[in-house]
C-alpha cells in the first residue's frame, strides 16, 4: 500500500475540504483516463493532526491501494488569519524594517520576480486601505456636523472611526480577487516561522514525522507531499526525521519528496532562517530521498525560477540531485477558461492539484493514485532532466 503524507498551504478551511476536491477530481480523472477510481470516507485521527482515507484506483489491469494522509493546521491558521489590524499595524513596520534592512528584499526580488510582487502589492494595498481610512474618518469628523465637537473630542474620534473604516475593508478584500489580509498575514506567519518565533506550527511537525517515520516497512513506498507554504515544512520535517534516523529511506522503502507551488526561498531567504537553510541544506544534499519539484510557470504565487537550494544562496545540490517537472496550464484546462482564472491567483494556485484535461500531461490524481510506484516516475523525470542537461552541453 502507497502511504502519501500531504502538507497543505497556508489555509483556513476545515482539512474534510481538501477530501471533497481530491474525490471530485478522481471523478474527473477516472472518466478521462479509462481508470476506476473509489475514495474512502475521511477519518479524522484521535490525536487530531491529521484526516485521513484511502484510495483504490484500478488502470490498465493493474491495481493500487493508497492511504491519503493530509496534515491538519488549519487551526493554526485560523489563531493567525485573520488577524485584529491592530496586531497588524504593531507588527508589519518593524518586519518590513527588518527585512529591508537585512537585504532580504533585493534578493528575493531576484529569485521570486512575479511572487514578489504579488507580496509587496498586497501590502502596498494594506498601507493604502490604512490611508484611504484615516482619510475618510478626517473627512467624517471634519464635514459633518461631528466637526461642532471640541478639539480632543474629534482627535478621539478619528483613529476609531478610521479603525472601523479600516476593518470593514479589510473585511470585504480578505478573499477574492485581492486576498489582501490573507497573503498579509500568511507573510507574517512565514517569517515568524523563520525566526522561531511562531512555536505551534514546530510542534506539530513532531509527531506527524514521527508518523512519516512508522510508516517505513509497512507501506509499499512513502510520499511525502508540500504544496504553497508547506513545500518548507516538508522539508523541515524530512530533517527532523533524518536527525533522528539517518538511515530512514536506505532501508527498502522508497521514500520521495514532491513539493508543488513551492515557495522555499520565500523563507530561506530571510537572515534568520537558519533552521529552514540547515533542513534544505542536509535534504538538498540527502540522496537516499527522492525529490520532484514540479514547476509552473503561470503561478504567481510560486518560487520557479530555479532550484530551490541555488536559489537560497546554498552549496550546490549533487549533479541530478533533482527531478524537475514543468507544467504548462493549457494541458489542465482549456484556453477559454484559462483566460476567464488567469487573474484569481488562489484558483490557479491550486491547479496542480485537480484533474488534467490532457490525458498524456501531469494530472495530480493519476500521479499519487495510478498503479505506477510514484518513486519510479521521478526516477525516470530526474534521469531525463541529466541527459537532457548532457545533450544541451554537448
């Protein structure tokens, strides 16, 4: 039996959403692939880290059994996002001080371009939607009959009404298209992550690698998914795992690292990350694990330009150390509705994880249900990308 360990992003939502996407895109893949695909009911564990079920997909004649462990933080999520303006507007100055200052901001901008952008953008957004209230609660005070009030009286007035201005915007621009508040406070949790500040997210990595670690010797292979933000917890908690058992994945049991939409050097980038640097570093150079890093270039809200160790100002990986898959969005789905989603970067984030409208392109389902040993499909990616390398030099 496949055991897959998925690690979603930076996301609210109750864990069971994630069980209805992955069984609505089965449908859709089992019916464009000639495949039979049944999933499970979801389970949610008894220590509560995680929602679990199983899979059993048939194609071609051959059959694969699968258990679909997803890592549940959306409570921790929810205690950061989204958070008071207040805790906001007290801790975004000296973070972007920090950041600045550091360098952080001229090296990400090299490595990220678009994602970095879209960072800055939102809080640009931030700042007008702070301005745009102050200005409004001026107005309020100042040309309406509050404007009879005695002086102290009026310099009350406007930093609560410009606060009330201030929620009520940042209220309508939380989810789409803007997600404002979200990528806002998703920044303020990956840096906190850095720096060690934020504790819950370090220990909930204990057990569930503690459970990654169990499953060798008894699944058939053991896939460890991070897709967005937990492409850096992934890594984070192959590292402990390998701390503790250097020998994990040298023992029979295959075990392959994929990280989707990655955005690794978002955080290893950050001065204070020296955690996050030393767990890319050791699984960068650790080939007893494999490692796809599936690239899409039409995501803004991924890191894709180059490897993720390269790009964190790292010692270079071993030659071939990685497989690389590029995905273009034309083979997920059709140019009209690609035209009509370009803009809802959310939705496009989340592409790689739904069904292939292209049966020979990469389709996240076939890929983690299909009768094909996922170790041995990024055997075969990472063997293609040298001899391509070789064939381009010579």
């Amino acid at each position: 039996m496949r055991q897959v360990f998925y690690l979603p992003g930076f996301d609210p939502r109750e864990p069971e959403t994630y069980w209805g996407l992955f069984r609505r895109e089965s449908r859709i893949t089992a019916q464009r692939r000639g495949m039979t695909i049944e999933v499970g009911e979801p389970v949610r564990s008894a220590d509560g880290i995680s929602l679990d079920w199983d899979v059993r997909s048939q194609s071609g004649g051959a059959s694969m059994r699968l258990r679909y462990s997803l890592l549940r933080w959306d409570d921790i999520v929810r205690a950061r996002f989204p958070r008071s303006n207040l805790r906001r507007l007290a801790s975004l100055p000296g973070l972007w001080w920090r950041l600045w200052r550091s360098g952080y901001l001229k090296t990400f901008r090299r490595e990220a371009r678009r994602f970095h952008r879209v960072i800055v953008s939102v809080h640009q957004f931030y700042l007008a939607f702070v301005l745009l209230s102050l200005a409004l609660a001026v107005a309020a005070v100042t040309l309406t009959p509050a404007s009879a009030l005695p002086i102290l009286a009026k310099a009350a007035l406007v930093p609560l009404l410009a606060y009330a201005i201030l929620a009520a915007i940042t209220r309508l621009t939380r989810g789409k298209p803007l997600y404002v508040t979200h990528l806002v406070d998703d920044t303020a949790f990956t840096h906190d992550h850095a720096s060690g500040r934020e504790r819950a997210m370090r220990e909930r990595l204990g057990p569930w690698g503690e459970r990654i670690r169990a499953a060798e010797g008894h699944a058939s292979e053991i896939v460890v998914i991070g897709h967005s933000s937990s492409s850096f917890l992934a890594l984070e908690t192959l590292d402990r795992i390998l701390a503790a058992d250097p020998d994990f994945g040298r023992r029979g049991t295959p075990v392959t690292l994929v990280t989707i939409g990655s955005v690794i050097p978002w955080i290893t980038l950050d001065p204070l990350a020296e955690d996050a640097r030393a767990a890319l570093a050791r699984i960068g150079r650790e080939t007893s694990i494999g490692w796809l890093d599936i690239r899409a270039s039409w995501d803004w809200l991924s890191i894709h330009l180059r490897d993720p160790v390269s790009a964190s100002r790292l010692p270079p990986a071993p030659r071939g150390r990685f497989a690389v898959m590029r995905v273009e969005i034309e083979d997920l789905i059709e140019p009209a509705l690609v035209a009509r989603l370009r803009w809802n970067l959310f939705r496009m984030h989340f592409q790689l994880l739904m069904s292939s409208r292209d049966s020979q392109a990469f389709d996240y389902i076939a890929f983690v249900a299909g009768p094909e040993p996922v170790h041995a499909g990024v055997e075969l990616c990472r063997i293609g990308r040298i001899e391509a390398a070789d064939e381009n030099f010579e």
